[in-house]
C-alpha cells in the first residue's frame, strides 16, 4: 500500500462496504420469545382489531349516557363484568359494574370511573354527569385488522415482540443469523488467566468483538490467537472461510513486515486496503476469502446463499473484514463499518445510528485533519463531557463514555457549541 494512496472519508468506507453486502435470501421460522435481536423477513400482518371489541379503559361503572343527566343519580348495579369474561346486554335504566380491560355491555356507551361514584350494596349513586364515550378503549382503536405492525428489516426487540404478541404470533419469520468466524494476530496477544511474558498483553479485543457480533445475531466460531507468520495465517484463513458468511480479524493490516494478514488475504482471495481519514482506525481492510473446502464446489449446496459471501466458477467466498489491532480502534472500526454490514447481510432497513445535537461542556483547541470520533459521556446538565485522553490505547474510555462525537475534520469544538453525538445506545446493538 503506497504512502501516497488517498484516504478515504469514513462516509465513502463505509459506501463501499455496504455496496458489496448481499442481503441473504434464507429464512427461518423461530418462536416469537426466541427472536430478541433477529431481523424480520416478512411484514407482521394483524388478522385482528386491537382491541378486539370496546373495552373500559378503568374500573367505575358502564351505563348509558342518556340516563345519568345530572350528578346525584341512583342506579341498581345490574351485573358484574371482570375482564375475560363476556358481557350481558345492558338491562335498561341499570349500570354494570365493570372492570378495567372488560368489555363494554351492548346498550353501553360510557363509563364513570368509581372514584366518581359511591356504592352502596347492589345500588351506586353517581357524584357526576355521566358524558358520551368516556373512559372506553374503542375496538381497533390501536390496532385495525389487516394493518402490518410491522414491516420487514425491523430489528426486533422487546417492544416489537410484545406487539406481535398481541396480534396472536407465536412465531415469525426472520432472516438466518450471520456465520462469522473471527481470529486476532499478535505474537503479543495472552489470553486472560495466563501469565503476561515481557512485551505481550492481554486479548482484550477477542472480548469485545466477540460480544459485539453477538449483539447483533451473529453466530461466531473463535479461531483465537494467530501467530504472526504468513503461513499460520493462511491456514486459519482456509479455515475459517468454510462454512462461514465472514471472516473477521483484528491486528496485522497494517503494512510492517511483522503485518501478514495483506499477503494471507491475496494469496487465499481478493483484498482492499483502505487508509480512512479517521481518529481512531485508519486502516481498514475487505474483500474475500476463497472457500476452498470440497463441499463449496459450484452448484453444491454450501454454495448457495445458504451460506456465504457471492459465489462464481470458483466455489463460494466469505466476506473478509481486517480491523486494526489497537483495541479502541478496532472497537470504533467495528461500530462504523462492520455492524452496518452484518445487519444489511440480514436485510435490516434501519442501517445509520441516529445522532443527537448536544452541547459540548469542554473546549478542543486542536483541530485534527483527519474525522474524529471522540469518546464523551452526558453530564448532569446534558451537555458533553470529553474523556481526557483521546488516545487510541486507552480502552478505559469506552467503558467510561456513552457515545462518541462525531467531528468533522479541521474542526475545533467551543465551549458551548453544538455537536453530534452517537450514543451507544445506537452502535452496540
């Protein structure tokens, strides 16, 4: 990679790296309590009215309007509705006890709440005028049947469970989780509970992204530590292209002569090297790996869309992504880039995090050429305050932040000043 190759803006990566997501064709039925964090495939059609007939809104008293003109009116309860439980047509110049979530006896058509009333024994006196339609939850009023509650490439979460719930689904149908396979490169890199050597560290990123893809539905085999030898890392990479949608690293794509993950890429399959204009994370890599296993020969089925990246007259490929081995790099790397392309490999329509304009509480004097991503948490007041060291090694500030500013580049930040903010809330899941 020359020294002289333009960078990327962190926007055109990104372009390039949904262009070539393929949404996946496969489905799968789950159970509605089973498909937290799962993309619908098909719009949720309700074949009912929510809800499904007039219903009170509180627990009182359900009577005709026209017969209570006047506060102080006395009328004999003449029955009794829980919710559950069907109704009797409404006698005449009576009232129903009625509770809330019931529905409203034919002859019906208001209820007077029972802090409004005072009861005594099969009779009620009622301390109000009754008014038309008050206190009742019209039938469809939230819900009219034959609507689609919700549509396909709607990331399902708990509110949108309970929704198709309640127009009877039991089980839906989702687009198939990704399969990806992810390994890190290091001579450097010591799994937690063994003793650190001189110069090594603890895998820190192996955590992190591993739980980050499961975040989004993901299915991830761990190939663990590579060491940094051109042929290990081939063989891993064989590896890992079987049988999976993408093969994601972390470390090695940079170009020192210690970095192979360049030279694995090309020799097992095609490969970009990207310099982003972006703090932190300039180096990114894509492209894909040559599934070379037996069973992705062409017309098989492994190499169908059953799994994997794009097929041809060589067999099937994997998506390959490379991010940098600095743990806040790759963690930033990960959020820009790698989620929104493993949730358009499920066909999600919401891709963007949505970003909030914020005050910033702190000063930034030095403008960096490059587009910063700043790690920054929300005060007390509302405004941001900024992590005090922005560099790419200090993993503390992930923990610390809610979010990242997105600065453009050559931009100072004023006290003060509005800037736009991307909470976690919207890159982690």
């Amino acid at each position: 990679m020359s020294a002289e190759m333009p960078m990327l803006t962190p926007a055109e990566a990104r372009e390039c790296v949904l262009a070539a997501a393929r949404p996946f064709a496969v489905t799968e039925t789950v159970d509605t309590l089973a498909a937290n964090r799962r993309v619908l495939a098909v719009d949720v059609v309700s074949p009912l009215n929510v809800p499904p007939a007039d219903i009170s809104a509180m627990d009182g008293y359900a009577l005709c309007a026209a017969d209570a003109t006047s506060a102080g009116s006395r009328f004999r309860i003449s029955q009794r509705v829980p919710a559950g439980h069907p109704p009797q047509p409404l006698e005449p110049g009576t009232v129903a006890r009625i509770f809330t979530g019931a529905q409203i006896p034919p002859g019906a058509d208001t209820v007077v709440i029972q802090e409004d009333t005072t009861a005594d024994g099969d009779h009620v006196t009622l301390n109000v005028t009754a008014a038309p339609a008050a206190n009742i939850n019209r039938q469809g009023a939230d819900i009219r049947a034959g609507a689609a509650v919700l549509q396909a490439g709607h990331r399902l979460d708990a509110q949108a469970l309970g929704l198709a719930a309640s127009v009877g689904r039991a089980s839906l149908s989702v687009a198939r989780r990704p399969k990806v396979a992810i390994f890190f490169t290091g001579d450097e890199l010591t799994m937690p509970g063994m003793p650190l050597r001189d110069g090594s560290i603890y895998n820190s990123s192996r955590f992190t992204l591993t739980t980050l893809l499961e975040n989004l539905g993901c299915e991830v085999t761990d190939f663990g530590i590579v060491p940094d030898k051109l042929d290990a890392t081939r063989e891993v990479l064989r590896r890992a292209a079987q049988g999976h949608d993408l093969v994601l690293t972390s470390g090695g794509v940079s170009v020192g002569e210690e970095d192979h993950v360049k030279a694995a890429v090309e020799a097992e399959g095609r490969i970009d090297m990207w310099r982003i204009a972006m703090k932190p994370g300039k180096p990114l890599a894509f492209g894909e790996i040559h599934d070379r296993s037996a069973a992705a020969v062409p017309g098989s089925a492994a190499a169908s869309d059953t799994i994997g990246g794009t097929t041809g007259a060589r067999g099937r490929t994997a998506y390959f992504i490379g991010l940098p081995g600095n743990p806040v790099s790759s963690f930033v790397g990960f959020l820009l880039f790698v989620r929104p392309f493993v949730l358009k490999l499920q066909g999600a329509t919401e891709l963007e995090p949505r970003g909030w304009m914020l005050n910033a509480n702190f000063s930034l004097k030095k403008a960096d050429r490059r587009h910063e991503y700043l790690r920054a948490r929300i005060g007390p007041d509302g405004g941001l305050e900024l992590f005090a060291n922005q560099s790419s090694a200090v993993l503390t500030s992930t923990v610390w932040a809610d979010g990242l500013i997105d600065n453009p580049p050559n931009h100072r930040i004023e006290a003060g000043e509005r800037v736009r903010f991307l909470p976690f809330s919207e890159l982690l899941y």
